[in-house]
C-alpha cells in the first residue's frame, strides 16, 4: 500500500475504535483517494455508511471490495465476513432472497462453528421466498396504550390473528420474540436456531422464524421474521404480568416511533414526509440527538456518566426498572459505589444471573444544546455485563442507557434521520 495511503488508513482505524466515525470516514476517503482500489479501505467505508443507516452506499462499498480482494483471499472461507456485511445491507433493505443466497455462499460447505449461525439465518431469510418482508397495512397512524408502564412498557399484540398478547417494548433486541409456546400456538414456522446472548452475559438457544402478521393497534405488519424463546421468565420481572413476547428494534425501525412514557402511549407513524416535517416542528421545545445502527440493529449515541469524558452508549430500552450499566471498570472510573455484599438475583433471556443496583449522579445523552441530563438515575451493575458492552464491536461502548432516563420524556426513534427526539 501506499506510505501515505497506510497512514490514513491507520488514522482512521484510531479513529473508528475511539467511535469517532465521521472523522474515521474522512481519514478512509484520503487513502481511498490514493489507493482506489484497495478493498480493505472500501470494507471500512462500507461500514460507516450501514452504521449511518445509507445501506445502498453501504452496498456499493462492500460489492466494489468484494471485485477488489485479491483472487488468493477472494474465496471461502477468507471472503466470508465481507460477504457477511454485504448481507447486512440487504438485511435494512429487507431483500431477504438476496441474503438467503449470499448467506449460503458465506457459510460454505460445512456450517459448523461460527458458519452454523449464517446457515440458521439464510434459512429463515428463505421461509420468506417471494413475500414482501415487513408488509405494513394500515392508517398513517396509530396509538397502543401501555398495560404497564414500569417496569418496562408492555403493550397488547395479536400474533397470526390470535387473541391479546402482552408484548415489552425493548429496542435492545434484534427481531421480535415470541414465547416458545405461543409460536407453537399460532403456527409460526421455524427454520433453526442461534445462540443468542442476554442480560448478564448469559446464553440461551434461539429459534429462527416467520409469522404471517402480528397486529399493533390498527397496523397490520405481515411476514415478519421472529425470534424464539421462552420468555415466561420475564413474567417475574414483571409483577406476574404473563410475558408472551417481545417488540424490538427491526420491526419499530419500519415505523417513526414514540415511546411516551409519561402518557403512556406507544405511538407509530409511517415515516413519511409530512409526518417527518411534523417531527421538525417540534425540535424548538425538543432535543434531536444523532444516533449510528451499528450491525443489525445497536443504537448507539453520545453520553456521559458522571464526570468522565464522552462515550458511546448503546440505547438499549429493556433494563427493567433501571436507567443504565456499565462494564465495572467504567463504573469504578466514574465513581459509582458497587457493594456486592447486596447482589439480587435478576431474570434474563439467558436465566438468573446477579446484580447490584446503583445510583449514578448525573447521566446525559446527547451534546452540547442537544444534551439531556438526568440526575440521581438507579442502575445496575454485574459482574458479567452484556457483551456488547466494551470493545466487542471494534469500537468501544462505555455503557447501556435504559428505561429509567427516558422515563419522564417522549421518545422517538427516526431512522431515517438518524436521531432521537426526546420531549
């Protein structure tokens, strides 16, 4: 590579790790300009763009590097992680037959290890066939009232015409989940499963598959993609309201979504341009704070806890009861008192595993004029955080901000805009 190709490129790899990505995008763009054709350059911008949430040019970066990598590591299983990221394009454009297809090319001739998750997902993208995914029928607007707002909003659901369902907002998950027994109930077909990671960094076997339409309000969202578990775990977190699923973030990011806590109301709009003009109008008593979707489906933004400087948080509505977590080593940086002699036991998708509860001083999400600040806010510390959390992602996240910080505001997640509008 060129000298100074080789120190932009190394420029921006700081850059990126530190979550600085328009910078890192900038330093990936000057060795871009001097090595054209470099596919390592070309993957890394690719990445940008999909965090960005531009998954066209997300996809033209990643297919030019693909016609780039050298023919000696442009083969399975050395192509398989760029095709990967290809595929994730396709994901945010729901074209699940191309993923199906590039998801059976990235997991080669033996789908074991780490190519059995890519053989699970290419199957359920295939249960989708020529169906249009994430099919929304209905008015320009509709509004759920809570069951319950704390300690995590819960609303009424129908999976595949059935009765009532109570469902958790959760925008740390990818794809809805359904109960195992309700999926078996209404039908739902399955094409395998993954290994999936929850609360206290615990494990739990995850089905893959498809519903014919799950019901919001006056939305009718038809073939759309499930998660399986068994969630009557989550009945105990939630004063024994009965848990048959969960909504997360691949189907809300469809919509122009408003979680508004105080009135208890989830409120989703098509996220057309009236209603994204209508949003603008109300930024003079709101704030508009960026966020980046980082792989399938990890909001993440700028904040602070306590006194340290900026870092990434992974907005992350589903910690029950609780505003945010951290990694212990952010926590003892920040100051946060832990006293394990009062570990509880807590429930997560994965089982029980310990926590303490904390008090961070003052949380903020956003910056400068768009910052909002909270103080006082109860959070949870384990010994064993999710696993997002730290470097995991290549870039590093310093903590989760959760239910307990939004709880006095509206929140709306605007994904074409690429930013969170709290009221």
């Amino acid at each position: 590579m060129d000298p100074a190709a080789r120190t932009q490129l190394d420029v921006g790899d700081t850059l990126y790790q530190e979550g600085r990505f328009d910078e890192a995008e900038a330093a990936y763009l000057s060795a871009l300009e001097l090595e054209a054709e470099n596919a390592i350059i070309l993957e890394k911008l690719g990445l940008i763009a999909l965090w960005r949430n531009d998954s066209e040019e997300a996809e033209s970066y990643f297919v030019d590097a693909l016609s780039h990598t050298p023919w000696y590591r442009n083969f399975w299983p050395l192509n398989t992680n760029l095709k990967y990221h290809l595929g994730k394009t396709y994901l945010r454009q729901d074209r699940f037959a191309d993923l199906a297809q590039l998801f059976d090319e990235a997991r080669g001739p033996v789908a074991l290890g780490p190519f059995r998750d890519l053989d699970a997902f290419g199957k359920q993208m295939a249960l989708f066939e020529n169906e249009s995914p994430y099919a929304i029928e209905g008015p320009d607007e509709a509004r759920i009232d809570f069951v319950t707002t704390d300690p995590l909003p819960v609303i009424e659901v129908s999976i595949n015409g059935s009765g009532p369902q109570n469902f958790i907002l959760d925008t740390g998950g990818m794809e809805v989940i359904l109960d195992d027994d309700l999926a078996e109930q209404v039908g739902a077909q399955i094409a395998g499963s993954i290994t999936g990671s929850y609360g206290g960094g615990k494990k739990a076997e995850t089905g893959l598959g498809r519903i014919d339409s799950i019901a919001l309000g006056d939305f009718v969202v038809r073939n759309v993609p499930i998660h399986i578990l068994d969630t009557d775990t989550f009945s105990s977190e939630m004063d024994g309201l009965k848990i048959k699923g969960v909504i997360s973030t691949r189907l809300l990011m469809h919509f122009l979504t408003t979680i508004d806590y105080p009135n208890g109301v989830l409120i989703l709009q098509r996220p057309s341009s009236e209603n994204l003009h209508s949003l603008d109008s109300q930024l003079i008593t709101a704030k508009a704070i960026p966020f980046w979707l980082v792989e399938t489906h990890y909001i993440v933004a700028w904040g602070t806890v306590n006194n340290l400087d900026p870092k990434l948080f992974f907005v992350d509505t589903g910690l029950a009861g609780a505003g945010f977590t951290a990694p212990v080593s952010i926590l003892e940086e920040a100051g946060v008192s832990v006293d394990w002699t009062q570990a509880q036991d807590a429930i997560g998708g994965g089982g029980v595993y310990q926590e303490v509860d904390i008090v961070i001083d003052r949380l903020t999400l956003g910056t400068g004029e768009n910052e909002v600040a909270e103080s006082h806010v109860p959070g949870k510390a384990s010994e064993h955080p999710p696993s997002v959390l730290g470097d995991t992602l290549g870039f590093h996240l310093g903590g989760l901000i959760s239910h307990q910080f939004f709880r006095d505001h509206a929140l709306t997640f605007d994904f074409t805009r690429m930013r969170l509008v709290m009221r």
